[in-house]
C-alpha cells in the first residue's frame, strides 16, 4: 500500500502548492469532498491516467510532481460538464487551466506533447495575422508534430468548396493589434 | 433589429456555409447584422489554455470595437466565440483586478458593457413572433432533427446563461417552427471532442462517433448544431468515424440556420448545403422538402 500512504501522508506534500492552484485559477479546491461526479460526466475520462476528481484530491494533498505531470490536464478538452455539475460549484475547467500553466512554467514533462504545440502554433498565428489562417495553421502545426499528411486528405475537398483559404487573411491595423498582444506579456510580468 | 456581428476565424473558412446561411437567413426575417470591423480571433481554446490575460484581452478588443457601432449588442454564430466574448464580459464584471488588466492592455478601460448573445437567442425572439409561419414558404414537415448544442454554447450556465445547460430547447423550437419534427435523444449536450481533433483524434472519433449513433438510434434523419466546431467533428471526420466505429451512419449535419434557410425557400447554394462531406439533399428530398438549385 506504498501509494496510498503516500497520498494520505500530507508532509510528503509541496508546500503552498494547493494555494497557489487556487490563486492562478480563483478556485476553492479545499472544499471538494470527493463526490465523484465531476469523473462521472467527464467524456475524456477514459483515457485520463487521474480522474478530475482524483485531480482535485491530489491538489489538495499538495502533490505537486504526480499532478503537473499527469496526461489528464492534457486531455481535458475543457468542455465544462464538470464545473458545471459540481455540487461544490468549483470550476474545474478553470483550475486545468492553471494547472497547464504552471506545468508550462516550470517545466514539467508533458505527456500529450501535441496539445503544447497546438497552443503555440495556434498563438504564433493568430499573432501574426489577427485572425487564424487555417491552411498555415494546420501546416506548421504538422510539421511541428511530424505527422506531415494528417487530414490532407480532406484538404483537395475542402479547397474545391471554398473553405479553405491558401492566402492568409489581412486586416487593418496590424501592427496595433501586435502591440496590443505584446503588452499582455508585460501586464502579466508586472 | 440591429446587431453588430462576429463572424469568427472558422465562418470565414471552414465553415463558409454558416456564415453565407447566416446573412441570408437574417436578411430573410429582418435581422439586420453589421459586421464589427477589423475585429480579430477571440483566441478560442488555444488563448485560455495559454494565457489567461490573454484569453480575456482578445474578446474584450473584438467588443470595444463592437461599442463604437449604433447597434443593440453583438451576435455570433461560433458557439466557441459566442462563450470567449461572454467570458471577457464576466472577467471585467467581476474582478476589478482583471477590468484593470485588461484596461492596461487594451489602452483604455473595458466595462464589459457590451451585451453578447448568439445568433439563436435574436433568431428565436423573430421564430416567435405571431404570424412568423406565414414567412415559411414551405413546411419541412416528416424530417425528424437531433438538435445538437454541444458544450460551450450551455456551460458554464454562470458564463454563457444560454437557456438550460442540461436540457437546452432553443434549436428544437427552430425545428416546430419550421414544421419539422424534434427528436428527443440523450446527446444533446455532450461534448464532441472539440479541439482534441488536432491532437487526439481518436477520442473524437470516439466521442462524436457517440452523438451520431445516439442521433440515429433516436430516428433522426439529420443532425441540427449551432458551431462550426461541432459541425466539423461530425460532418467533414464523419468517414474516419465510421472507419473508427467499423460501421456505415451517413447522417446529415445542417446548421440551424440551413434548416431555416430551407423553409424560408432559399436556395441551395446561398445555403451552402453542396459544401458539407455527407450531402444532405437526399434525405430531404425523400421527405418532401423542396431544396431549390442544388
Ligand atoms: S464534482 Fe466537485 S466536489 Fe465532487 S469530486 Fe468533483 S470537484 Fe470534488
Ligand atoms: S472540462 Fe475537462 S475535466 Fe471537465 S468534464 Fe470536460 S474534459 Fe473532463
């Protein structure tokens, strides 16, 4: 039973790790008890090495390694049917959040490497152009994963109907709107 | 009616026939929508995975925008932006910390003033209205229809305040007020899988192979959704999900707005029906529906 007494044992637990989960997200994880059904109605459930739940235990046990490098906070496909449901009314969804965060922050290895590069190459984008440029997105990103012919072949339809632009969109005033989102990074170093 | 409109990334690419339907539809029942210029990405799932200031910055940008217009608030078709928008509006209404944030980044305050619906909230205030029926210009009477709401466009409740986040009814009144029938099935508010289809497409094909076999078991004949998201998962990854689930479905995905389109006699093309994977003419012509030009 060394892993039970390991998540019942609250020294083992990284201090201040449960405060500074609910100072990112704005989040009570203290007060879940443990009811279960924000695993219950999770649709990704199944393939999550820890359930929401079991998330939120260990969170509150302060075990800081097993929860940042966990596929569940990977997977999580926000959907909010937990928060939602929750009888403690603690936004779960929100909580994944911060927790990806601090993963990303502090370098913790991450298990579903796509989900990262999905995030930045999406983010590179839409700074870029201000608005996503699908094609260009799905390019770069499948290099960047090297699954170089994912969904091409839907690309010859999509292109025929017109839902696929092979020129990136232009609006006015981009170099505002880049200034803009440059100043996020400094509010945040602030 | 006047609303300031958000298109969104996807309504100007993959989901081209949301978007044409949309302004056809609104022309037809008197909604008059001006799109918000120069708006920009409201940063979907990627931004409030990133950053969180950055997830509130985008929408709130897109919405300052939306205040300098004469209009009644903004609408959006994308259910993804549709709950983006209406999250900045909750972060600045009720953290002054982030209000001042975001007022840092924006160069200017944000209140979070500007009301945000989705287009089916101004579209069921018209449905509504008596005399509507006399706009039809056919009945799509004999066509059972899943309505599909997916995730975000219901939850979380706090947030979005779109009708009821288990059991939601807005697009099944579409369906009675164009003559059809509503089918009453189980997975009308689950999730699709949603952006996972880039990084994990096998639990797409898992989760939405779900909703179409619970939408065929109910007796649907189409499926009915409201988000260019859910509409790819189910329409353009319906032949790797039947590859995945080792069985034929077919089914139909039509936006609402195709559906009322339909009734209101537009054609085919405006509609953009000719641009989904599973060709839905079939089907409604078997029911008795006229699709004009396709
Ligand atoms: S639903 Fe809420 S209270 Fe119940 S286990 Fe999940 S987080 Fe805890
Ligand atoms: S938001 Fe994430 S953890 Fe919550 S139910 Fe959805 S997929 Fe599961």
């Amino acid at each position: 039973m060394r892993r039970s007494s390991r998540v019942t044992d609250h020294k083992m637990g990284s201090a201040g790790f449960l405060e500074q989960v609910e100072a990112d997200s704005g989040e009570k994880v203290r007060i879940c008890y443990q009811c279960g059904k924000c695993s219950a109605g999770c649709p990704v459930a199944y393939s999550m090495d820890l359930l929401p739940n079991q998330l939120m235990r260990l969170v509150q046990l302060g075990l800081k390694d097993e929860v940042l490098s966990c596929s569940t906070i990977w997977l999580c496909a926000s959907c909010e049917t937990c928060a939602t449901r929750c009888p403690r009314e603690i936004g779960i969804a929100r909580v994944m959040d911060a927790l990806r965060h601090m993963a990303r922050r502090e370098h913790y290895p991450v298990q579903v490497r796509e989900v990262p590069l999905f995030v930045s190459t999406f983010i590179s984008n839409l700074k870029r152009f201000g608005r996503l440029w699908e094609a260009g997105f799905v390019g770069v990103f499948n290099l960047r994963t090297g699954h170089l012919t994912k969904d091409m072949g839907k690309a010859p339809g999509m292109l025929r109907k017109g839902k696929l632009a092979l020129l990136p969109p232009r609006i006015k005033g981009m170099d505002k709107i880049r200034k803009m989102i440059k100043r996020v990074e400094e509010v945040n170093r602030q | 009616m006047k609303l300031a409109f958000y298109p969104g990334c996807t309504l100007e690419s993959t989901a081209r026939e949301y978007l044409d339907s949309t302004i056809a539809v609104a022309k037809a029942i008197g909604i008059e929508l001006e799109e918000i210029p120069d708006w920009i990405c409201c940063g979907s799932t990627p931004a409030h995975m990133a950053d969180e200031l950055l997830s509130i910055s985008l929408p709130a940008y897109n919405l300052q925008l939306a205040r300098r217009m004469d209009t009644e608030g903004v609408t959006v078709a994308c259910a993804s932006c549709y709950s983006r928008l209406r999250a900045a509006n909750h972060a600045v209404t009720t953290d002054p910390e982030k209000r001042a944030k975001v007022g840092k980044v924006l160069g200017g305050d944000y209140e979070g003033d500007v009301p945000v619906s989705h287009l089916l909230e101004p579209v069921g205030e018209i449905i509504k209205q008596p005399g509507f029926e006399s706009r039809l210009k056919q009945k799509l009477s004999g066509l059972k229809v899943a309505s599909y709401y997916g995730c975000l466009l219901v939850r979380p409740p706090e947030i979005t305040g779109f009708d009821d986040a288990e059991d939601p009814r807005s697009m099944d009144r579409v369906v009675e007020a164009v003559g059809a029938e509503p089918v009453d099935w189980r997975f009308k508010v689950e999730c699709c899988g949603a952006a996972l289809a880039f990084t994990r497409p096998e639990i797409v094909e898992k989760l939405s192979g779900q909703i179409l076999e619970d939408a065929r078991d109910s007796g649907a004949d189409i499926v009915l959704v409201a988000c260019p998201l859910c509409h790819s998962n189910l329409d353009l990854r319906q032949c790797d999900i039947e590859k995945f689930l080792g069985v034929d479905l077919e089914i139909p995905v039509l936006y609402f707005t195709q559906l009322l389109g339909l009734a209101l006699g537009i054609s085919c093309k405006e509609l953009g029906l000719h641009k989904h994977t599973i060709n839905p003419v079939p089907i409604l012509r078997k029911r008795g529906i006229t699709v004009k030009g396709c």
